[in-house]
C-alpha cells in the first residue's frame, strides 16, 4: 500500500470546502476599498461612535500641517533618488502617472495641496453642519 508519512492506510484525502462566508467578505472589501486594513478603519469608527470624537477646525489645521510637512519630507528625496513617491516628484516619461492632468511637474504641487486640502475640508464640513445646528446643542 502506498502512503506518505504522516497518512493513515486505506483513506484517501480529500480536498476541504472552502469556507464561504458572503456578509464577512463583503464587509471586509468594504473596509478595505481605500487599501487600509479593516482595524485602521475599526479604529477609527470606534473613536467617533464609542470615544465621541468630533473633528474640529484645528484638527483640519493639524491634517493640513502634518500633510505639508510630508511633502516637505519626501519631496526632497524624490528629487535625488529620481522618484514619484507620493506623486509629488516629477513623473518619468516612461511611467506617466494620473496626476500629470494636473499638468507639468512644479506648478501641479499646487493643484495636488488645493484637492488635497479641498478634500479634507469636504469631509470635516458634516461635523461643522452639525454642531451648528440647533439640534445638535440640546
């Protein structure tokens, strides 16, 4: 009888069902879309639902801080190593990247920093609204 080590004589394996499990795996490519783990984005609708976080304008100042000082940061060695981390370097011709519709390379660092903070502003304006509204102060 032929058996590798490990196998019982007479049985046969057989492959296992895969476990299929729809909700699970339609609620993580939800939180997966934007390509952060499901506990970063766990994390952070636990602050908001459970801590009581609410985002305010200085917390968009910090974002916006924080956001220059990377560009700051990797802009710098995009320019020595020829790179487009962060698509704040200049593009090669060879690898053209989405924002070179913003156009050429130094001048589209500011159309990058306007979306950028336009975007963040975008999602702060819902808590705004909010604890402006009358209800919200009861």
């Amino acid at each position: 009888m032929d058996c590798t080590p490990g196998c019982i004589p007479g049985t046969t394996p057989s492959p296992s069902p895969e476990p299929t499990t729809p909700a699970v795996g339609a609620y993580e490519s939800l939180l997966t879309a934007s390509g952060l783990p499901p506990y970063v984005v766990g994390g952070a609708i636990y602050d908001v639902a459970a801590r009581g976080y609410r985002p305010t304008t200085g917390h968009y100042a910090i974002a916006c801080a924080i956001a220059t000082f990377y560009v700051l940061l990797v802009l710098p060695i995009d320019l020595v190593f020829g790179w487009n981390y962060g698509f704040v370097g200049p593009s090669r011709p060879d690898h053209p990247s989405i924002v070179d519709i913003l156009g050429p390379w130094p001048q589209r660092l500011a159309a990058i920093a306007a979306i950028a903070a336009a975007a963040m502003a975008l999602l702060l304006a819902p808590w705004l609204i909010v604890r402006r509204s009358p209800s919200a102060r009861r």
